[in-house]
C-alpha cells in the first residue's frame, strides 16, 4: 500500500474512532477489556457490514435477485442470490463461511455449549449450542483421500457412551481408530466394511506395515487389506511386553526372555520356560504361538526406522475420546458416526484453510 492510501485509511479511521466513541458507554472505555470488546463490537454493527457490501458488489459484480441476510465475522451482511452463488456461500444457511469454521473448530474440541460460549467470546458472534450441533451434522466430513503412500497404519478400538433414558444404566459401545502414520486418522463406528473400503482405496505401500496389539478384531481388519504378501504385521511391542510382565516370577528370567523377543527369537524365548509349569506361563506361550508371525526382530526394524509400537493409533483414541468423553457426554447413536469424522477431521486440520 502506498503512502497516499494509508494516510487516507488513518484520517478515516480517527474520523470513525472518534464518531463510535461518543456511542460508547463511558463506563466501557475505563478499562482496557472494556475498550477492546468496544473497538471489536462497534465495528461488527456499523463499520464491517458497510466494508463487506462495498467487497461483495465490486467482487460480484452483481446485486440482483432475492436478498438475505447471513451473519459473519465482520458483521450482519446482505446478499443477493446472484451474490450468493457467484461467492460460493451456501443456500439455506444463515452462517458466513468462516463463522462456520470457527464453530466446527471450537465444538470439534468442546460441549457445544461451551462452544457457543467460546465462539462469543472470541469473535462477538452469537451461535446458540443446538446451532453448533446442527452445524456439524450437516457437514460432509467423508474421511479425506491420502496423496501420498502409506507406508504404515495401525489399528485400536475406542469407546462412547451411548444416550439411555433416565434411571438405566449407561452403555459403551465400541468404534474403530485407524491412523494412517503421518498421513490421514479416522474413524468408524460399527461400520467395518466402510473402514476397510476406504484404507483399500488408498495408495498403500509395499511392504505395509500393519501394527497392532493382540486383539483379533484388529488382525482381522488388517486381513482385508491389501494382499498378505503385501503386509507386513508387526505385533506391538509394549503390548507384547506387557503381556510378559503378566507371567510374572523371576525378573532375571523375565529379562531374558525380552532380550530373546527383542531379536525376534520365539524359540528361545519359550526356552527359557522349560523349568516352570504354571498356568501363566501356559497361557504366555499360547499368546507367542498365536503371533508367531507377527514377532519380528524388533531390535532391526527399529535400527531402520520402522515403527515397534502401535502409539500412534493409541494417541489417536485419546484425542477423539477426550471429545467423545469429555465429562457427562452421553450421544444419539445415529449421531456417533458423525461426531467421530467431526473430531478426525479436525485433528486432521481439514478445518484450517
């Protein structure tokens, strides 16, 4: 901007300045909240509308068709339909776009009471709870397309507490959490088949890496995926250690035992319980024998940068739970679904552009 325009842009501005303060409560303007919250709002009824109708008819090109009146950042705004269509807003919505990002954002991460709360606050927009909550249930948050390959995913469950009437007990039902590692999270609540069609159409690597614990949901998803000659399943080495740290007894034969699974050596772990019969031990064998397979020399694949542990996806289910089970949440469970591509896709930062 040249020096002409901004001299030009602060003798108006003192002008406006100087004509809101004298619609200011004197009170207001004693502290500098006061004087903030007034500078913000005053804009919001008089200054931004005006500014906004100037971009909107140059940027249009147009004012013709039916008005209607959509509330945004910079205020109350007028827009014809022509307007409407060419700006690329919404038919039927009486948010701006960008006030409806910052609603996606704050209910993304909070009650959406809170929510309305907060967006108040922080823009001087008044968007009522049930609001945010009609908001979120009208976007299309489709989990997104990755772009580059996937070279390695892991695979958790979650839980929600499911809405019951008064005086019964609650419910927890179970969802799926996938993180695709530094690529892309979602997830499915009771919809298998749509988690395991979208990591198919995916551009998957070869080999890929499949990390999950000992639960044979998990194993079972991944069967669906790509080719087994294609996958390559890592058993999560805190949940394999966790699970030796059950058995019990000796910890010098404990540590023996994970120095022989560090280097993958199933045998010689099992070895090493040749002299102790117990009904642990029987059932940590079993446990071995089961994931064979998938027991790798853990010491290798971590000296070339492969991931040992699935707390990538663990962390992924604690971000959506601490949404999904923030205090008193109780949710519809037609509207589960939602909720949880909601969370996903904020983690996932669709809501920042």
């Amino acid at each position: 901007m040249d020096a002409t325009k901004e001299a030009q842009i602060k003798a108006h501005a003192l002008a406006l300045a100087e004509l809101l303060y004298d619609e200011t409560d004197p009170e207001q303007v004693k502290t500098l909240a006061g004087i903030e919250v007034a500078v913000r709002d005053h804009p919001l009824e008089y200054v931004g509308p005006e500014i906004g109708k100037f971009f909107i008819c140059t940027s249009s090109g147009t004012s013709s068709g039916r008005k209607r009146h959509i509330q945004s950042i910079v205020g109350r705004l007028s827009l014809s339909q022509r307007q409407s269509q060419r700006l690329k807003v919404k038919a039927r919505t009486q948010w701006s776009p960008q006030v409806e990002t910052c609603c996606l954002l704050l209910s993304a991460n909070e009650a959406y009471a809170r929510a309305a709360d907060d967006i108040a606050v922080l823009t001087g927009v008044c968007v009522s709870g049930s609001t945010q909550q009609r908001l979120v249930h009208r976007q299309d948050l489709e989990p997104p397309a990755v772009d580059s390959g996937v070279k390695e995913m892991s695979l958790d469950g979650g839980k929600v507490r499911l809405r019951t009437p008064q005086g019964q007990p609650c419910q927890w039902r179970d969802y799926k959490g996938v993180n695709l590692h530094q690529c892309s999270i979602s997830a499915f609540y009771k919809d298998n088949d749509s988690l395991v069609n979208w990591l198919n159409q995916q551009p998957l690597a070869h080999p890929l890496v499949c990390l999950g614990d000992g639960h044979d949901g998990i194993w079972n998803l991944f069967s669906q995926i790509g080719h087994r000659s294609e996958r390559l399943e890592i058993l999560d080495w805190y949940h394999l250690m966790e699970n030796l740290g059950n058995v019990g007894g000796s910890q010098q034969r404990l540590d023996a035992v994970e120095a022989c699974l560090w280097q993958g050596d199933v045998d010689g772990a099992v070895r090493l319980f040749d002299d102790w019969s117990h009904e642990r031990v029987d059932q940590f064998i079993g446990y071995l024998a089961k994931h064979r397979l998938r027991i790798v020399n853990y010491s290798y694949y971590q000296a070339e940068g492969i991931s040992i542990g699935s707390g990538a996806v663990e962390s992924t289910i604690k971000q959506i739970g601490r949404r999904v089970k923030i205090s008193g949440a109780q949710w519809k469970e037609d509207n589960v679904p939602q909720v949880l591509r909601h969370r996903c896709a904020y983690l996932n930062g669709q809501f920042s552009s």
